[in-house]
C-alpha cells in the first residue's frame, strides 16, 4: 500500500454525529406538523378522491367509461400501468442492485426510493385490476378450484404478470419493512407520548439491537436483495412479454424485455430526483445525507439509461428495416411518422435529447436545473408506453380495422388522480416514518469502524 | 450498585455501556475469551467482524431459505403442471400441453420460489431473533434507550453458568464498561 490513500468523498457531510443523524431525522417525524405540510395534503387528497370517484364510476358503469375502443383494446389503462411499474423499478434498483455491488452512497436514499417502489406498484396495479372489466371477477385469476372446474392458463404472459407484479409487491413491501425494523425501534425509544410509542413499539417488533440479532437480520437483509434483484429484472421483462409474446408487429420483438427494464430504471430514477429535490430543499441538513455527490451519482445512471434506450430505439428501426416484414416496416413507419407522429417525436426528445445535458457537470451539479432536466424523462417515459401500445393498435393488420384512440375525461381525471395517489402516500410516509435509513447512514460513518482510529 | 427493573423478581444479567464500536469490539474478543456462553453486545448498527469476535458461525438463515425457496418452487411446479395436464387442459391451435410446454411455466416457477424465499428469510429472520415480542427486561434499563441512538452495550445473561455477579462486574469493568447495571425482569 503507498503512503498516500486516496481518500474516499466522505459520504456523510460536515461531520455529522451519529446522535445528529437520529436526533435530525426522527425530529422529522417528531415535530408538529408543518404547514406545508397540511397545504400539500390540500392539493393531493382531493386528487386522490378524484381517482377514487372516477373507479367508482367505472365500476360502476363499465370500461366503456374510458376510451377504450375497436381497434384500440388497451389504452390509457396498460400505458399509465406499464409507466407506473416502471417508476418503481429505481426503488428496488438503489435498494437491492446498489446494496449488492457494495455501492455504500445508496444509504441515504433507499429508504425513501423503496416507499417510492410501494407507492408507484399501488398506482399500477389499479390498472390491470380495473380494466379486466368485471372487478368482482377478478379473483378469476387465481389458481383456486371453482365451481366451474376452469382452470387459468398458465401458458399465458398476462397470467404471468399477476403472479409477477404481486410477487414484487410483496417482496417490495418484506424488504422495506425489514429494513424499518431498527429505525422504527430508533423512534420508539425517543418517544414521549404513550400513545406514539406504543404504536411505533409494536411496529418495531421488540427490536433491542443486540449482535445476536443483527447477524440474522445483515442475513435476511441480504437474502432479500439477492432476491429483488433477479425480482425486478424479471418483473419487467414479464410485463414486456404481454406485449412481445403476442403476434402483433411493432410488438412482438425480443428487444423489448432488456429495453423496458432500462427505460424503467431510467423513469425510476427521474422519480426519485423528482422528489428528493424538494424533500431536500424543506430539510435543508438533509443535504448533508442526501449530498450534491448522490445527485450527480443519479443523473449519470439517467444518462446511462438514457443512452441505453436511445440505442434500443435505433436498434428497433434497423431491426424492422432489416426483418424485410412489410408489416413490421410499416408498424415502425406508423410509430415514427403516423398519425402519433407527435408522441414519438417528442418521447425522442424527452428520453435521448435533453438528458445528454448531463454529459455537462454543470447540468448534474446545479439542482434546479436537475430537477427540470429529470421532468422530462418523467413525461417521456410515459409517452413512450403510450407510442408503444396506441400506435401499433391503431395501424392494425388491414386498413379497414384502422381507428384512432380518444381519451375520456374518465381517462385524464383517473390518471391525474393516481398521482394524487401516489403523492399522498408519499406525504404520510415523510410525516410518520424516518425518511432515510438512519441505522445504515450510521454504519457508513468513520467511526463506525470498529478498528477507527488504529494503526495499521 | 445501580439496579433496573423490578428488585424482586430474577435478575436477567449485568449489562455495561460503551461510548463507541471499537471499544464494544475489544470487549467483546473479551468475553469470548472469557467463555461466557449467553452474552450480547448492543449497537445502534451492524459492526463489522463482530460475529467473529464473539466467536459466533454464520447465521443458519441461507440454508433455511433454500428450503423455503425450494417448497415455492414445488407448488408453482404443481400448480401449474396439474390443471394444464389432467384438470383442464387447454387446446389451442391443436399445439402440444402438459410437460411439453415447460418453457411457458418457467416465469411463475421463478416469481413463486422468490416469494416463498423471500417470505422464509423475513419469517425466519424473526423468528430465530424472538421477534416479535413486546417487551423484554432490558428495556426496564433506561440507559439501554441510547442503543437505538449512539450508545454501545455488552450485557451477560443471568444463565450463563460462569456468571456471578461479582466476577462479571470486575470483568465488565476492566473492560471499561461504564454505569455498570444489573437488570431484573419486570
């Protein structure tokens, strides 16, 4: 070893006690209510209520609320489900993919990149749920013996997105959970109303920390990121296969499970900035946690993905060009230069052009302009589910079967609404629990070490 | 001599505070030393190596997910293979069933032996740690709080056959264990 290490960036700024770190982040938790507080719930509640009304109505009334139609079978409900899977795909990213390759800055934000991960399935999985059409039928999907001797087919890629998109959730929330078990134990022991600490006592299961404890949980922590990190690649790769193991030209590409998990980690991540920007700017210390090195860390993994996906768009061009399938040509024709000419158009510049500004350390440091950047791969990823699934639908096989899709206003408002949805959840969960996981910041402090300060 | 928890009933064990893991961790190579059985160090975090310097293997909980992993293999094995083949099995396009369409079953194979292990290594994680419960003679230390924040505790079990507590309390206080407490239950 030469004389002169060079020095790793200091991953918790200012030199921040471990005392600092609980105290600061339990305040949070702690502290009345603040204002803003109560004025974004104003906004995001009756969002929320809106989506709810508009189920309802569906429901209520049937699909043909939305404008679902003949040629156009899958709409807003399968592109608005894909974009929110997607989102979630960054949360188990940083969490278990960033966890395994030892990559130690992803500390101060997977707790709240995972909540994002739970939120976001919340938001999908009212897609797939509702659109089958008759809700209360939906349990037809389970594999349960019924009284009319069917059986599901199990040969089937929807099929295998339910048992897909449930198992990730469920592993999702497990994870997650397992990872709040000491924080929430940090919070109990600093309680001092009777009432919060026997809620947060009972959610942290009786946790006291000792070694013999955390040897099996660094196991089970472990365990669960080998699992969720084959989970979400896997998740992806089934919800493109609803699309690539059907027959329908523009679709039915081998590309498209390796693209849909880049494009997802790439919409991910620009959620996760979306909100840690702000969540920063009303915390400021957490800007000693959640640094201007993580950021920059981010937006290089959005210009990876970004330049990923720019190739799998090209490389959808050539392969349509190249198959000499005159139907496929004309599907990537339709894509490019039909009727939704716009849509493609613009997801090119949201999802390949405007984020090679940060190729820029100016664009990757500055975090206004981080925060505008990341807007567009937001919008962009969402046009691109769109470009996938309106365009080839409306282009079908025979001219005389070709239509138009036109949303409802059941359609805006419900999509609208699921953001509500997921900003809400996104509130409680900032009010009543730690927002970034304190016990794994603490371990990545110098004098965690428990050789600190020895000779070598 | 300071004392927590309820004077009349058992004594759980002695239990020591330090100010920092190095510390925690040269007492803890201690004590193992030592050859107490039925001790635990307490930290706010994980340390490193501690495993070994309590002398402790690795944790059984891979092996037990294995198995739990391989139970959800199993079912989705057999309930797939089952209604395809022998209950209601689907024809279409006159393309071949059961075992022969193996590559289609591989997707469930795979979500439901990542959930059935996922879900063993958090049950099992508790339940080899004793959780949950809802309280334990520990938390009647009011020191012991500090766990969760920035405080590192050793506590020896009243059950250990080498304990007595005299011995126990020059050992801890050798090691430069502070406010040195012996815990009763409730």
């Amino acid at each position: 070893m030469t004389d002169k290490e060079v020095a790793r960036p200091s991953l918790v700024l200012n030199r921040r006690t471990m005392g600092w770190i609980s105290s600061y982040i339990s305040s949070i938790v702690e502290e009345r209510t603040p204002t803003w507080w109560w004025f974004s719930m104003g906004v995001t509640v009756p969002l929320t209520l809106l989506c709810l009304a508009c189920l309802a109505y569906l429901v209520s009334t049937g699909v043909g609320v939305w404008g679902n139609n003949h040629p156009v079978g899958w709409a807003w409900d399968i592109t608005n489900f894909v974009f929110w899977i997607g989102i979630g795909h960054a949360g188990t990213l940083i969490s278990a993919i960033l966890f395994l390759t030892r990559q130690k800055w992803r500390t101060s934000i997977n707790r709240a990149a995972e909540a994002m991960t739970l939120f976001a399935v919340v938001c999908a999985a009212i897609y797939p749920a509702l659109h089958v059409g008759r809700v209360w039928m939906v349990w037809f999907l389970a594999p349960v013996p019924n009284s009319n001797g069917i059986w599901q087919n199990f040969r089937s890629p929807l099929l295998w997105d339910v048992f897909a998109v449930s198992t990730y959730f469920a592993v999702s929330v497990m994870f997650w959970y397992t990872g709040l078990i000491p924080d929430l134990a940090t919070v109990r022991d600093r309680c001092t109303s009777k009432i919060k600490k026997c809620i947060y006592g009972i959610m942290a299961l009786g946790w006291r920390g000792g070694n013999r404890q955390w040897r099996h949980y660094e196991k089970a922590y472990l365990i669960l990121a080998g699992l969720s990190t084959p989970l979400v690649l896997s998740v992806h790769s089934v919800v493109s296969f609803d699309f690539a193991a059907s027959v329908i030209p523009g679709w039915h590409t081998t590309i498209f499970p390796p693209y849909f998990v880049a494009g997802a980690i790439f919409g991910g991540f620009a959620m996760v900035l979306t909100i840690m920007i702000p969540a920063c700017a009303l915390y400021k210390p957490l800007r000693d946690l959640v640094t201007a090195d993580h950021v920059e860390r981010m937006c290089k993994v959005i210009l990876l993905m970004s330049s990923i996906i720019a190739y799998a768009y090209l490389m959808e061009l050539f392969t349509a060009w190249y198959s000499g399938n005159p139907y496929e040509r004309a599907a990537f024709y339709y894509r490019a230069a039909g009727p939704y000419w716009w849509a493609y158009a613009a997801m090119i510049l949201c999802n390949v052009a405007v984020p090679q500004l940060f190729w820029f350390k100016f664009f990757r440091t500055h975090l206004l302009w981080v925060w505008i950047i990341v807007q567009f791969p937001n919008v962009g990823m969402w046009l691109e589910r769109f470009a996938i699934v309106a365009t080839t639908l409306t282009r079908d096989f025979t001219p005389s079967a070709w239509g138009m899709f036109h949303p409802t206003w059941v359609d805006v408002c419900t999509f609208a609404g699921t953001f509500g949805l997921f900003a809400t959840l996104f509130l409680i969960f900032i009010r009543f629990l730690p927002m970034i996981c304190m016990f794994e910041v603490k371990a990545v402090l110098p004098e965690a070490d428990p050789h600190y300060g020895e000779e070598r | 001599m300071r004392t927590a928890g309820n004077k009349a009933s058992p004594v759980y064990g002695i239990a020591a505070e330090f100010s920092c893991a190095r510390d925690l961790f040269r007492a803890a190579e201690k004590i193992r030393d030592a050859g107490f059985r039925r001790w635990d160090v307490f930290s706010p975090f994980p340390i490193d190596g501690m495993d070994e310097a309590m002398g402790m293997r690795r944790s059984l909980l891979g092996k037990i997910v294995f198995l739990g992993g391989l139970a959800g293999f199993l079912v989705a094995g057999a309930i797939q293979f089952a209604p395809t083949t022998f209950f209601y099995p689907l024809l279409v396009g006159g393309k071949p069933n059961g075992l022969f369409t193996a590559p289609a079953f591989f997707p469930i194979l795979f979500e439901l032996t990542i959930l059935a292990s996922a879900i063993t290594a958090v049950a099992g994680m508790l339940v080899m740690n004793g959780l949950p419960r809802l309280n334990h003679a520990l938390f009647n230390w009011d020191r012991f709080k500090k766990v969760t924040e920035d405080k590192f505790f050793v506590a020896i079990e009243s059950g250990d056959p080498k304990f007595s507590e005299r011995s126990v309390r020059d050992l801890l206080e050798s090691l430069g264990g502070t406010h040195i407490t012996t815990i009763h239950g409730d």
